[in-house]
C-alpha cells in the first residue's frame, strides 16, 4: 500500500517534471527551427548555440513586474492562466509513456492511471481548456482582449467537435476507451494511422486549432488584434499562458500518438524512446505548420470547421462503421480503403463546387 | 472500494435540486434563474446514477439482456437528459440573447408581457 | 474512505451552488456552476458510472457552461450594469420561496433517511463491471433506439431554432451562431 | 405463382402512382404508354395464372395466395390475399384484356383533353380496383374494391366536372349506389354475425353446416347482398344511374359497362353461388329482377335517340340477362355471358365513340346517318357487334345468350324463356336500329359539321378491330348444341360444383333432348332475325312507319321516350323528402341546438378566461413559486398517505 503510494508520487513529479522540461526544449527547438525555415540563425548568444536562452527569457519572465489592469476583474484574472495550465498538464494523467516495467519487485505501468474512459478524459479536458482563454480575454476588461477570447471560444466550440468525431474511428476498431488499451490493441494489430488516415489528419488539423497555433490561432493574431487575449497579461501570468500552450501542444501530440501512432509501440529501442520519437515528429509537424502557412481569414476559418471538417470526420466515422458491419473480417486495407473513398470522395465534391463556381462566373 | 449507501445519493441530489428551486425563486436574472434549472436537471441526474446502482444489480440478478437493459435504465436516462438540456440550453441562450437586445434587460420581472 | 470522499465532496458542491445562486456577478455564478456539474463526476465516479462522468464533464462543464460564460461575456461586453442585478430580495417573496426550498429538500431527502438510510447498494455484478460496454449495450441494442433518434431530432431542431434566432439581419455573427450548437 | 398473381393488381396501381405523382411532367406520349403497360403487363400476370390453373386438376384448380393480416382486431383477423379460381382468373382476365383495348384506345379518344394524365390515373385506378374486387380472398377485401369501384366511377363520369351535368351524374351514380351498398353491407356484416369471419374459405365451408337451406338467415343475407348487386350492375330497381353515366367519356363508358363496374354484382352472385343455392327464394328473385330488366331495359332501349344511351340500356338488359341465368343456377352461363357481353359491348362503345370523336361530340342518332362509307371500319365492327349482341349464330353472343334462354327453359319456367326471347327480339331490333340510323340512308349531319367526318385513327380503329375478332370468336369457347363443346363450363365447373350440387339435391332437373334444344335455339335465332328485319323495315324501306307509330300511340310513346318516367317518380318519392327532412334537421337541430351548445360552451369559457385571467400576474417567478408549491403538495400526499 505506502509503496503503491510512494510509486504514484514518483510518477506524479517525474510527469511534471516532463512536462515543465518540455516547454523550454520546445521554445528552444522551435525558435531554432524557425529560425532555419526562414534562413536566419535564431538564438546562438546565450549558451552554447543559444541553448540556455529559454531559461533566460523564462528569468526575465519571472523577474518582470506583475502588472494587473486598473479596473479588471481580479480574481477572474487570476484565475484565468491557471485554468488554462490545469487541463493541459491533468491530460498527462492518462497517457501511457511506455510499457510496464518491474521496479524493486513491483510491476509499475509507466502512466498515472490507467481509465477505461481515457479517451473521454482527454475530451473533457480539452473541452476545460477554453475557460483560462475566455476568462482571461473577459477579465482584462479591455477591447482587444475580449474579442480574442471570443473568437478563441467559438473556435475552441467549434473544433471541439470534429476532434471528438474523429476519436470515434479508432475507438470503433479497438473497441476500447482506455490508452493503454488502445496502444496494446494497436501492437497485436496495426497502428490507427493505417486504418484511419483521414482521421489522423483530420485530427492533427483540429489540435492545431485546438491549440491556437499558426496557422489558426486566430484568438492571438498580432496583426489583428495586438495579442489576442492575453494582451493585458504580463509577468508570471503570461508566462503561465505561454506553458499552457506548450504543454497543451505536447499533450494533444501524446494523444495522437497514443492514439494513432501506436504509442510505445516499436522494434529494437526501448518503448519511451520511441514514445518521444513519435511525439517530436508530431510536435515538428506543428512548427512546420507554422513556419508555412499564413492565418487564415476568420469566416473561412469557421466554415473549415462546419463546412469541411465535420462532414469529413463523420464520413470516415459512417465508413469505418459500414466496413466494421460488413460480413467479411475487417482487414485494414479495407477499412483505409475506405477512408481514402472519403478522401476521394471530398476532392470530387471540391473540384465539382469549383467547376460549378467557374460556370456560375462565367454566365456571368 | 466500499459502495456509498444509496441514502447519501439522494440526499445530495435533494439539496442540490432544492438550491436550485431556490435559485429559480429568489433570483431575477434570466441567465443565473436558466443555470439554476440546469442544477436541478443535475440533481436529477445524480438521483438517476444512483438509482440504477441501487436496482441495477438485482435486475441484473434476473440476467439476460433485457436484465442489462433495466440495470442500465437509470444511466441511459441521463444520457437524454444531458442531450435535451444540451438543445434547451442552446434555444435558452438564444432567447434570451434575443430578449437582451431588444429589452436592454435579463431581468424577468420586466418581461411581463404575458401580464393579462 | 468512498464515504468520507463523497461526504466532502458533497458538503463542498452544495456550499458551491449555494454560493453560485447568491451572487451577484453572474460570470461568478456560471464560474461556480461549472465547478458543480464537473464535481458531479465525483459521485457518478463513485457509483462505477464513469462513462456519465465523462459526459457529464464534456457536456455540462465543457459545453453548456461554456455557452453560458459565452454570453454572459458577450452580454457583458454590450453593457456590463444590464447584466449585474441588484439583489433587492423582497422580504415576502424570498421567505415564501425559502420555505418551499427547505420543505422540498426535507421531503425529497426525508425518505432517503428512513428508507435507504442503513442498507449498503451493493456494487456491480462484473456483467457490469465495464461500464462502458454495458451502457451502449443497453443504449443501442432495441428498447432505446427511437427515443435516441427522437434526442437527436431534438438537438437538430434547436441547432436550427438558434441560428434562425440569433443571425442578425446584417450576417455578421457568424461566430455566435456556429458557438451555440 | 404467387408473385405473378400480385402482379395483377400491382401494376395498374404502380401506374397510378406514377401517373398520378408525376403525370403532368410526363408529357402524354409517355402517360399514355405507361398507363397501358401498366394493364398490359396485369393482363400478361392473369394469364399465365390462367395457364396455371388450366394445367392443374379440377380439384385443386383453386389456389390461395395469401398475403398480410390486413386488420388485425382482437378475434378478428382480417387477412389480405388474393383468390386464385377460375371464376376469378376469368374475370381478372376480362377486366384487364378489355380493359387494355380500352386503354389504348383512350389514347387516341382522350388526345385532345388537358387532363390527359388525370383520366388516366383513375382508369388505372379503376381497373386495379375492379382487379381487387375480383381477385379478393374475402368479402371485406371485396368490399374495398366495390367502393373503389363506385369511387372511380364517380370520379370518371364526373371526368368533365366543369359540365354541370356531367358532376350530377357522377353524384347519380355515387349515391344511387350508396343506396345498394346500405344492403350490401348490412349483407356483409350478417354474414360476419353468422360464420365470424369474412374470408371465403370461412364461410362458403362451413355454410353447408351452419345454415339450413331455404333457411331465413340464408335468404336475408343473399337478399341484402343482392340489393348491393342492382345497385352496382344497374338492375331494378337502382338501374337508373347507368343511362346518365354516359356523361364521362366514352371509353369510359365502356370500361364501365364492359369491364369493370357493372359486371362486379354478377360476379359477386356468381362468388357467393353456393349461398344463392342454398336460398330459392332469392333466386327466383334474382331471376325475376333479371328477366324485368331484360324486357324493362329493351323496352325503353327501343325508342330512345341517343346513341349512347340506347346502348347503356341494352346494356342494362345484358345484365338482366346475366342475373337471369344465375337466377336459373346456371352462373357458369352467366359468366360466360359476361364475358361475351364484356366483347361486343365494350366494341360497340368504342364504334360509339369513334362516331362521336368525328361528329365532334353528337350523340343524337337523329343527326347522324351516311357514315358507312365515311367511317367503313367502325362501321364494320359496330354491324358485327350488334349482330353478336342479337345472338345472331355463329357470333359470340348467340353462345351465351342461347344456353342462357335454354336454361331458363330447363329451369321449367317457360315465362322466363318467354320473356328472356322477347328482350333479345327487341334488341335485335333497336341495336339495328341504330345500325340503319346511323350508318345508312342519307347524311342528316350538321352542314358546317359534314366536311369534318372522317375516319378515327388507328390506334383507336385498331382495338375495334380487336373487340370484332372477339366477338366473333369469343364466344367458341363453349358453344351450345356441341356435345363436349363447353370448354368454359368444365373450366368453371369446380367453382360452381358444390352450389350445383345443392341445386340438384333440391330440383330434380327434367333433361330434355338435344333436339327439343335445337328447336329452341332455332326459334331463339329466329326471333332476334325477325327483329332486325323489323328495323330494316321500320328504317330503311317504310322510314314513315316508325314516326307513324309513334303518331299512332302519342302516349305510350311519351312515356317510353321518357323512361316510363322512373326518374321523376323516384324523384318525388325519395329524394324531395329526404331534402325537405335535411332542411328541417339543418334548420331545427343543427342551427339552434348543436350550434347552440358548441356556442355557448365557447361563451361560458371565455367569460371563465376573463376571471381566470387575473391570475396571471405576468411575473415567471410567482408561477415558478406556484409550481414548488403544487411539486411540495404532491410530495406531501405521496409521503403521508
């Protein structure tokens, strides 16, 4: 009994401590990669090739003056850059690093808890992660602000949906909630991503928006409204927001590679290993996301989500089920041919709205 | 773990359903009166769950499918609870969006339109 | 050791709605109204009905709280003294009201006292052990599939009355609308 | 099989849903084809069961296709299914091979009307109606169809509603049939009261064992449903709707009187035949009915100058001669003459209608004349369609009607065959009648009218050619004097055997010899000969003769050129009376004391409202406090009681 709880706390702050150790790397990596796709050379004063700069824009951070707007709304103020951290960190709860292993006669699985509603926790938290952004835009009590945090919740709402649909495919498959379920499924059978492509994208554009990263981080975009809403914040509290992002980034990737990468899954190096591996492909997925493409216009962006996004993800879901009724075992060829009939299928319809849009000009 | 006697379900799901009707009571303001509703809806919820615990088992007793579709009554029903509140939220909201912009106002007393 | 978790966490949801339906600020409300419905999860947790947990996080905390902050926010933007009311409590009205309160929470938890007070629900049958399996089970298989449909007719009918309700005549809100489903 | 017998009744519907949904969008070509495929491929259905039911043995030549328990109440179960006898698969087959030619010649008759697709629809609808009530596995079925049937018909003779007259037929014809289905119904709900079901098999098994013969029940009920059949097939004393039916269009006077609507009370009789057998009473009055109408019909049929009303009277008389022949038990006959009737009455319609289609709708035979050498094939087939409804030998007619008054000789009523004789005299005369009036002498047709006649086009000549051949050779299928020459019979005979049996049990039938037959059918031939002479005569070589008689007995005249006045008469009998005791209801009852109470229920309401109203203060939370309050009552009672 001590021991279980002694292992649970050592797991708890080894997770923390995983997570805070994550955002500075990825400020680091991704200042270094920008840096690159853009042809500069990024940070190299600090440190040997810059490496100690996050630490030092982290003091600087700390150090700041904490300053608070005259007539905001105090506690909410506070309140918000928690909230936002809370969900981003409780996610890693649920995500399975690696595969059990045997510490002083314990088997101990290397995750904090192992839910059969895994998949639903993560949902819910993520569905948490809009309150820090609306309270902080609302509380700041200032023009900018506010609209950011809007629009943040509407795309928050709005995303929220197809991110959830598009969990439904592998869950039909693995028929099981729980991560370290679904990641042992995946290793008797194949990875989700085989089976589920579309999903997977479908699911990596929504964390991106998820996340408020470029290019669909509209609730923060400087060109429109200075910083979105965490404008008024400084000091500390900014610095809480800025971890939240990263740490919801990390988190959301664990998931996607839980769910879709096979988890620890993999030959040869031990499992963690290549956990992390899959989880930084997926992490430079998103910087390269940002260094390429420009904000998208804000209707446009909406209309993604309902428009395109929604329908996709319940085809793949409806498809996925149909194979899934079918008489025949379901074999993975079937059910991503299946998804690639929905991606056909979308690129048809495209092409035909463009054709008929031409036609339409054209008469004039 | 120890099941929580069912008693205690109920209890909370009273107080709570009774701070609700409260809320609904002594409150004028639109939004505060909806969310206090959606309390009560809770509550409701809460007394389901446990209710289905507390027959579940001894419908289970008599097996079979249907003996898992009546240990499961009481959860199934929260789920249309969740879905209504879900689309009573939604028109509710809208309403009383609505009625903002055309009265200034969320307090019901000066909605009185229905006053004879 | 359930018993005293569930014990604390219910004094600590009754204390919070209680709060919530004091304020003034109605932000604060929606604020403490969240933190019910999610510490609800607590009992459903406890009572092995984690999928409802689950929901009832996503739907309640993550989604109509969610609204309700939305608009409050929104409403708030347009005139914040509109939206903070005065709690002129009429003294009649409010003791009217409290009684009926008190009186309903004694009638519905009297019986609880008396009649379930002692005896000890036992847990699950392992049939129902997997909560989730045997929820979609009983969800899906038969009985429940028209009231399911009829649910869904019932969101699709809102998700309609909403749009129709909120788009102003110059269709600039597009974001309250697609916020509200 | 099964499947196939379906298809009866299905394709006429699935045309009617197609023409009826979409049919304006069609565009008529397409209407027109589909309407015909429709009955084209029911008659292909009715004849391959007809081939089924040849290959079978006699006695199983009686498949039942069962279908769906169409209402299930309590104890009763009313099953959908389809009756698969020769009796039905004969009349499937006339309904729907008739009713094809028809169609197909609609096609030309109806191409210049906008409703194009409307007529269509419900000649559809008509058929598949008439196709359910033939094909029915029980009476309620049976009676779906019978109303259908009285539908259609409404909806067909009122086709031209905007014509003041043709909508007042179209209600003649609903409410006089109203009138027979009061009886038939009544008939029906007997016949549940006594067996507890409705299904044949039901009741015609167990009528041998729960009814007596001649017993009361028996004759109540086959009375009451025969009420029915006068009304449907236009018999005494409900014939009077069929003369005005002439309003609808011509094809569908035909269908009527051929196919569909008239012939349904025959073959009713003819299905309930081991009833009627177990009933002499009723079938002596089925056969006096008859035989009145036969002479009746003829008789005003004589004098009258519309050319399509002369022909719906002969038809009334056909009918008569039908029910004679169920009358004497002899339904294998009077199918036979059914089906007979069904050629040459739907051919002569249709020459009816070509007539008119060129005379630009003249129907007045006093204003035709000259048209044999404008219209050659039309007339060709109306002489053969007129010399087979004369029973002239060897024409289809002549088969029928000659075992028909043969068997109302055998049956030992020489009246019968005295009457019966006479009516195919005065047909004879006045169908040739119309022949010389029409078609011979010199033109009597409008001047401006005169360049305009022409001949129909083909695909109107083209079924009459049809309709001739049958006539002509129709008939063979059973011809009288032949020994083993009644193919027809023995088909029918497992449908009619037990109703036969009972008859012979009762009457021991006296056989007479083939050569007092011959004689009979020799006088018959002779009579029906002397007819058309008569009118060759009257017509053609003395044309003064007929106005002469006329002049000679102005009163009898009158009175047959008015229909004996039946009309009128029924008119101050029943239907002012019912009109004045509906004025005084609507002004005594309805006005002052339903309205009354409807009113001041109203009244006393909403002065309660205007009361009841302050309570609602407008304030959500006071009802809100209400509710708690009535939720803590509730609770209360619950708990302490």
């Amino acid at each position: 009994m001590l021991v279980q709880i002694l292992i649970l706390a050592i797991k708890i702050v080894c997770v923390l401590l995983f997570v805070m150790g994550m955002v500075p790397v990825l400020i680091y990596i991704e200042r270094k990669l920008i840096a690159d796709f853009q042809q500069r050379l990024g940070p190299h004063r600090v440190g040997p090739w810059g490496v100690l700069q996050p630490i030092a824009d982290g003091l600087k951070l700390f150090l700041k003056e904490d300053i608070m707007p005259a007539n905001a709304n105090k506690l909410v103020y506070v309140l918000a850059p928690i909230a936002s951290m809370a969900p981003a960190i409780m996610m890693f709860a649920v995500i399975p690093f690696g595969e059990p292993v045997d510490v002083l006669g314990h088997r101990v699985g290397l995750w904090l808890a192992d839910l059969n509603i895994g998949l639903l926790y993560v949902l819910a938290l993520s569905s948490l992660g809009v309150y820090g952004i609306i309270l902080g835009g609302w509380s700041s009590n200032s023009k900018y602000p506010l609209l950011g945090s809007m629009r943040s919740a509407a795309q928050m709402v709005s995303y929220e949906l197809p991110l959830a649909v598009t969990l439904l495919g592998p869950l039909l498959l693995a028929g099981t909630l729980s991560m370290v379920g679904l990641v042992e499924w995946q290793m008797s059978n194949h990875w989700l991503v085989l089976m589920q492509p579309v999903a997977f994208v479908l699911f990596m554009l929504c964390a991106v928006a998820e996340t408020n990263r470029a290019p669909f981080d509209l609730p923060e975009a400087e060109s429109e409204l200075v910083a979105g809403f965490h404008t008024e914040y400084s000091g500390f509290k900014f610095a809480m927001f800025f971890m939240a992002e990263y740490a919801a980034i990390v988190s959301i990737c664990a998931v996607a590679v839980t769910v879709f990468l096979g988890g620890w899954s993999g030959p040869v190096l031990p499992p963690i290993m290549w956990f992390l591996i899959k989880l930084f492909a997926l992490i430079f997925i998103f910087m390269w996301l940002r260094a390429t493409f420009p904000r998208l216009r804000y209707d446009h962006f909406m209309q993604l989500a309902w428009l395109r996004l929604l329908p996709l993800a319940l085809a793949s879901v409806f498809l996925t089920a149909l194979v899934l009724c079918l008489p025949v075992p379901e074999s993975p060829a079937l059910v991503a041919a299946a998804n690639a009939g929905v991606i056909a299928a979308v690129l048809l319809f495209e092409l035909l709205m463009r054709a008929r849009r031409r036609l339409v000009q054209e008469k004039g | 773990m120890a099941a929580i006697p069912t008693s205690h379900y109920i209890m909370l799901s009273a107080a709570l359903f009774a701070v609700g009707v409260l809320g609904v009571l002594i409150r004028r303001n639109a939004i505060v009166i909806f969310l206090a509703i959606e309390l009560m809806l809770n509550a409701v919820n809460l007394a389901f769950v446990a209710m289905a615990r507390h027959m579940g088992p001894v419908a289970t007793k008599m097996g079979g499918a249907t003996g898992l579709v009546d240990a499961m009554q009481g959860q199934v029903f929260v789920i249309f609870v969740l879905a209504v509140a879900g689309a009573e939220v939604a028109v509710g909201l809208a309403i009383i969006v609505a009625l903002f912009r055309h009265k200034r106002t969320l307090d019901v007393d000066e909605v009185n339109l229905m006053k004879w | 050791m359930a018993v005293w978790l569930f014990d604390a966490a219910a004094v600590v949801l009754v204390a919070c709605a209680i709060a919530a339906i004091v304020q003034r600020n109605p932000l604060y409300t929606a604020l403490l109204m969240g933190v019910v419905f999610a510490g609800l999860a607590i009992p459903f947790v406890l009572c092995q009905a984690e999928l409802l947990a689950a929901l009832q996080v996503i739907v309640y905390a993550g989604a109509i709280v969610v609204l309700f902050v939305i608009v409050i926010t929104m409403l708030g933007s347009e005139s914040r003294e509109a939206l903070e009311e005065q709690l002129s409590i009429r003294p009649a009205g409010t003791l009217c009201a409290l009684v009926v309160g008190i009186l309903l929470a004694a009638l519905l938890a009297g019986p609880a006292v008396w009649v379930w007070g002692s005896q000890r629900a036992e847990s699950w049958p392992t049939l129902l052990s997997r909560n989730t399996e045997a929820f979609s089970a009983a969800l899906f298989t038969g009985r429940y599939i028209v009231p399911v449909e009829m649910a869904s007719l019932i969101l699709l009918a809102a998700m309609v009355a909403v749009v129709v309700m909120i788009v102003r005549p110059p269709p600039g809100s597009n974001e309250k609308t697609t916020t509200k489903q | 099989m099964e499947r196939v017998a379906w298809l009866i009744i299905l394709a006429p519907l699935a045309g009617v849903l197609l023409n009826g949904l979409l049919g304006r969008r069609l565009g008529k070509r397409l209407v027109g084809v589909i309407a015909c495929s429709a009955i084209f491929v029911a008659f292909i259905a009715a004849a391959l069961c007809f081939r089924h039911l040849v290959q079978l043995d006699a006695d199983e030549r009686a498949l039942h296709v069962p279908g769906f328990v169409w209402l299930p109440v309590g104890a009763l179960q009313v099953s959908f299914g389809i009756l698969l006898d020769p009796l039905s698969v004969v009349m499937a087959l006339v309904v729907t091979g008739v009713g094809l030619l028809i169609h197909i010649y609609s096609i030309g008759y109806m191409a210049h009307d906008e409703n194009y697709s409307r007529y269509f629809t419900w000649l559809n609808l008509f058929t598949a109606s008439m196709l359910l009530l033939v094909l029915a596995d029980s009476f309620l079925v049976l009676f779906v169809g019978w109303e259908l049937v009285a539908l259609c018909s409404y909806l067909l003779i009122g086709f031209w509603f905007e014509r003041k007259s043709a909508a007042a037929a179209g209600n003649k014809a609903f409410m006089v049939n109203r009138v027979g289905d009061v009886g038939f119904l009544v008939g029906l709900l007997l016949i549940f009261a006594t067996f507890g079901t409705f299904d044949y098999s039901g009741v015609f098994a167990s009528a041998g064992a729960k009814l007596q013969v001649g017993g009361p029940i028996v004759t109540a009920i086959t009375l009451l449903l025969f009420i029915g059949a006068t009304g449907k097939s236009a018999q005494i004393p409900l014939y009077v709707w069929l003369p005005d039916a002439m309003e609808g269009p011509t094809p569908v006077s035909a269908l009527i009187h051929a196919a569909t609507m008239v012939t349904a009370g025959v073959y009713m009789v003819a299905r309930c035949s081991i009833l009627y057998a177990m009933a002499p009473v009723s079938m002596t009055v089925v056969a006096y009915v008859g035989a009145a109408t036969a002479l009746f019909a003829a008789s005003i049929g004589l004098v009258q100058n519309d050319i399509k009303r002369v022909l719906a009277y002969s038809t009334i008389s056909q009918i008569g001669y039908m029910f004679l022949a169920c009358g004497v038990g002899a339904f294998a006959v009077g199918i036979f003459h059914l089906m007979t009737h069904a050629f040459f009455k739907a051919l002569l319609f249709l020459c009816a209608g070509s007539v008119i289609h060129s005379l630009h709708d003249e129907m007045d035979i006093r204003r035709m004349g000259g048209l044999r050498s404008r219209m050659p094939v039309t007339y060709g087939t109306f002489v053969i369609g007129s010399l087979a409804i004369s029973g002239i030998i060897p024409l289809a007619g002549f088969c029928s009607k000659d075992q028909i008054l043969w068997h109302a000789l055998a049956d030992g009523n020489a009246a019968y065959w005295a009457v019966a004789a006479l009516a195919a005299g005065m047909t004879a005369f006045y169908m040739f009648r119309l022949v010389f009036k029409t078609f011979w002498g010199e033109s009597r047709v409008d001047r401006d009218l005169e360049p305009h006649v022409h001949e129909s086009p083909s695909v109107m000549t083209l079924p009459l050619v049809g309709l001739a051949i049958l006539s002509v050779i129709g008939g063979w299928v059973s011809f009288p004097l032949v020994a083993r020459g009644d193919f027809f019979g023995h088909f029918l005979d497992p449908t009619f055997a037990p109703a036969l049996a009972i008859i012979q049990g009762e009457v021991a039938a006296e056989h007479v010899g083939l050569a007092k037959e011959l004689v009979m059918s020799l006088i018959a031939l002779g009579i029906a000969a002397s007819g058309i002479v008569l009118a060759y005569l009257a017509y053609v070589r003395e044309p003064g003769v007929a106005a002469g008689f006329a002049r000679g007995l102005p009163r009898l005249y009158r009175l047959v050129l008015d229909k004996y006045r039946v009309d009128e008469t029924y008119a101050r009998l029943f239907v002012q009376p019912g009109h004045a005791a509906a004025q005084g209801l609507w002004r005594g009852l309805d006005v002052s004391i339903i309205d009354g109470a409807v009113n001041g229920v109203a009244w006393i309401v909403g002065r309660m409202a205007d009361g009841l109203r302050l309570l609602h203060t407008g304030y959500v939370r006071s009802y809100a406090l209400a509710m708690a309050m009535g939720v803590v009552a509730i609770l209360l009672y619950m708990l302490y009681s």
